[in-house]
C-alpha cells in the first residue's frame, strides 16, 4: 500500500522511537508498533487504510 521503501523507513523511524531494533522485532511487539505508526499511516492512507494496515500487523502477531 506505501511501497516498500516508504514503508521502510516508516518502520525504521518508528522503530527508533519506541527504542527497537528492526531486526529483532518480535511477534509479540506488533500490536504496539502498529497502534504507534496508525497516526502517520493515516496521512497516507486515509483513517480506514490505516485501520486496515494495523489489523494486518495485528494478525501478524497471531501467526507468530
């Protein structure tokens, strides 16, 4: 939805805030990460784009 590279570094900047590395992002810190970027997902998506992207994270973390 924000290619990859916009999604990259939205994952780094974000990352950084919350004071974890991108490599060892765990399973369990999705639901976190995703609530955390909604707000700036939904500048380029739209509010319903962002709710879409945070639940695919969330289901992310269910998966393991």
């Amino acid at each position: 939805m924000l290619g990859e590279a916009t999604a990259a570094n939205l994952l780094r900047h974000y990352c950084v805030k919350m004071r974890m590395s991108v490599e060892d992002i765990h399973s369990d810190q999705l639901p976190q990460l995703a609530e955390a970027m909604r707000p700036m997902l939904a500048v380029w998506l739209g509010s319903e784009g962002a709710a879409q992207v945070a639940q695919e994270l969330r289901q992310l973390e269910a998966r393991g």
